[in-house]
C-alpha cells in the first residue's frame, strides 16, 4: 500500500512550484529589458545614419540643385527594387506590419513581417530614401525594427510574442522622439487598440530600458526645442477649431490617398502600376524633385529642420511649404519605398499653422505663431493616424508645451471627427488588414 507523502515533500513541490514560476516572471522581465535596450540602440544607430544620409544629399544639392532631378527618380528606383525583391516587407512606414504581425496565428507569415532581414534592410533601404531626397521619417521604420529584435528575443518566450511585438513597437517611439509617454500611448492606441493589464508593466519596462539606453548614448534632448508658445483665453481660441478642421481634411485626403494605392487603383492605371512598379517609383522620385524645386528644397527628407525653424521663429512661414511637403510625402509613400509618416507629417502641420498666421492674420488676432505651428502639427497628425490622444501627446513631449494641452487636445478631438468623415478606418490599420488578407490568401490553395 502506498504511503501519503510527508508534509515535507509536500512542502519542497511547492517550493519547487514557487521557485519555477519566479524564474519564469524574471527571465520574461529580463527578456523586455534587454530587448528594450536593443531597441534603443537601434533607434540611436537609426537617428545618426537618417541625419548622416540626409547631410550627404543637401551637400550635393549645394553643387546644383538640378541634381535632384536625377538624384531622386535613381534612388527612389533602386530602393522601390530592393524593398520588393531583396527584402519584401520593408515597404511603408513599417507600423502596419506590426499591427498584421500582432494579429496572425501563422508563425512563418509572422515571420516574414518581422525577421531581423527585414529589419537590416527596413534601415538600409530607408536611409537610402533619405539619401536621395524622399520627403520619409524613421520613427515608422524604428517600430517594425523594435518589433523584429523583440520578436527574435521572443523565441524564448513564444506565449508572449504579441505582447513583445507590442512593447518593441512602443519602445521605439519612445527611443525615436525621446518621447516615453507617447511610447506607452501610441503601443494602447494604435498598436494595441487594447490595453493589457498583465503585459503593461513589462510594455513600460522596455520603453524604459529603450529610453535610457537612447539618453545615455545621445544625452537629454526635446526633440523639437522647449517651446513656451501659448493662448491667452482673449484671443487665438479661434484658431483651434480652425486649424483643427483644416488638419482632419487634409490628413484624412492623405489617407485616403495612401490606402487607395495600397488596395490597388481599378482601371488601367492600376494595371499599368502593378506591372511597372518600379518605373511608377522613378516617377514619384521625379515628382518629389520637382517638388524640392519649387520650394528651395525645403520639402526633401524628415522636415525636421524646417518644422523647427517655423516654430520657433527662425526661418519666414511660408505658404507654398505645406501643399509642397504634402504632395512629396504623398509621393514617397505610394512609391513602394521604406519610410515613415511620423516627421513629415508633423513638417506638413507646422506649415499649415505657419498658413493660417499668413492667410487669417486679422481673424485670429495677435495669437503667437509658436501656438499656431503646435495645433497645426497636432491637428495633421491626428488626421493621418486617427490617434488623438497620441498626437497631443506627442507634440506636447516634443517641445515640453504644458500651457498648450488644452488646445492641443482640442485640435485632436475636431481633426479626428473630421479626418473620420474623410476617410474610414485608420492608416495603419486598414493597410495592416491588407497585409493579413494577403498574407491569407498566400496560405489558401
């Protein structure tokens, strides 16, 4: 007859018990935490290569600007080439494929979406982009390489794979901005649409390791300069509702624009794109030349420099700058080459906050051009993301506005409404169901 175990043994399984699963807690935290670290010094290495890259083309426009017109059809070529037949799924922002890699089951689909290859040339061919004038960010391109370490570090941990594709995805708009409110925001917003109680802990411990890691190596830094622009609440209120309406059109035409050629145009000239994908990316490249001609190559690359510079005072407000930089990023994202949205969108907002001071001086009155720059920047992103709460906050990190989160969070609300009204469905996540539809198709015999 078999004897009960002892309250000894008893005890040591529990202990064992115990002890297994705290290894399990632990080794789950110190797999986020060095990927988190991973991620930020991907996003450092991102930064210095985009501003490296983007250094190099201004100093061959100074030789001729001319060069452009050659420079930018060449080089959106060949990286459109490369972004299809050398590493497939490096094409766009890279946020969509996040969000496609999150909701398949199909390990080998996911893969394809989020592999280190894809990563290494999601970099090399944006800074390519960038090298020959395309109006692109990186903070896109940052949240699927972020996705892909974590995805590799994953493998240790395979039940945890969407809450890791997630928190590399957050960490890098946190390591790209130095923004780690936005980071968190972004991953429940847009990337999540969800929010997960258990994985959010770990979700801010890779923002924070990623965080850290990026200020350690490139110092505390606002991304966009401390701004103390603000609304008396006698004048400038008008602006909001404005500006915000102004934003949604334009960011919801936008979307519009990008998810009709990522579906595929009907007729001939659908046709004609899906069989000579690579000559409609020369012509793109043409276009955005032609673009940086006629604004003095203001509109090539991030559009950093420029939306800086307006908002603090530095260089005139122009109003040919917006419509400019909207057609050259409108350009680069239907070309097929890898790019984000996140800086030229905000350089298309500070151009239209820098057009309203021009077109609606007597309407708003003595309202600071600082205040006008920041809804307008909050206004156009919201309208290209359909993400308000992460544009106000955002804009807000960026430039340490505090006195402006009221109007900010306005401009939000009414460019989300009316960006909605233009175009259904978010960016991100429309060309993400693309990408699982396809991805599905793929599967089926």
């Amino acid at each position: 007859m078999r004897r009960p175990p002892s309250d000894l043994s008893v005890a040591l399984r529990r202990l064992r018990g115990v002890s297994g699963d705290a290894w399990t807690i632990w080794r789950r935290r110190a797999l986020f935490l060095a990927g988190g670290i991973c991620v930020g010094l991907a996003a450092v290495l991102m930064a210095k290569a985009a501003d490296a890259t983007q250094a190099v083309f201004r100093q061959t426009l100074d030789v001729s600007p001319v060069l452009a017109l050659l420079l930018c059809p060449a080089g959106f070529a060949l990286a459109a080439w490369l972004a299809r037949t050398v590493f497939p799924n490096s094409q766009g922002s890279g946020i969509p494929q996040v969000i496609a890699a999150r909701a398949l089951d199909d390990g080998p689909a996911r893969h394809a979406l989020i592999s280190l290859k894809v990563a290494a040339g999601k970099i090399v061919v944006m800074c390519l982009g960038l090298l020959c004038g395309a109006s692109i960010g990186r903070e896109g391109p940052t949240v699927q390489v972020g996705a892909a370490i974590m995805a590799t570090l994953g493998r240790l941990s395979p039940e945890r794979m969407r809450g890791l594709l997630l928190a590399g995805g957050a960490a890098g708009v946190a390591a790209a901005f130095n923004t780690p409110l936005a980071g968190i925001v972004f991953g429940i917003e847009e990337l999540g649409r969800a929010y997960d109680r258990r994985g959010s802990a770990l979700i801010v411990a890779a923002i924070v390791a990623a965080g850290l890691t990026s200020l350690t190596i490139l110092g505390d830094y606002t991304y966009f300069g401390t701004s103390d622009a603000g609304l008396s609440l006698a004048s400038g209120w008008l602006a909001v509702p404005l500006i915000g309406v102004a934003g949604g059109l334009a960011g919801g035409l936008f979307s519009r624009i990008v998810i009709g050629f990522g579906r595929g145009l009907p007729g001939r000239a659908g046709a004609w794109i899906e069989r000579r994908p690579i000559l409609f990316a020369t012509l793109c490249g043409l276009g955005v030349a032609l673009c940086g001609l006629a604004s003095g190559g203001a509109v090539y690359g991030t559009g950093y420099e420029e939306a800086r510079g307006i908002l603090h005072g530095e260089s005139d407000p122009r109003w040919e700058f917006a419509p400019l930089k909207f057609v050259a990023t409108v350009l680069s994202s239907i070309s097929g080459i890898p790019g984000g949205l996140f800086a030229p969108s905000l350089a298309v907002g500070a151009g239209l906050g820098a057009q309203a001071s021009l077109v609606m001086p007597q309407l708003l009155g003595p309202t600071p051009l600082g205040a006008l720059v920041l809804i307008g920047m909050t206004a156009y992103l919201t309208g290209v993301l359909q993400a308000p709460i992460t544009s106000f906050v955002i804009v807000t990190e960026m430039t340490q506005n505090h006195s402006m989160v009221i109007p900010l969070m306005l401009a939000a609300l009414i460019a989300d409404a009316v960006s909605k009204s233009v175009c259904r469905g978010g960016l991100y996540h429309t060309l993400a169901e693309l990408i699982v539809r396809r991805a599905a198709g793929e599967r089926s015999p």
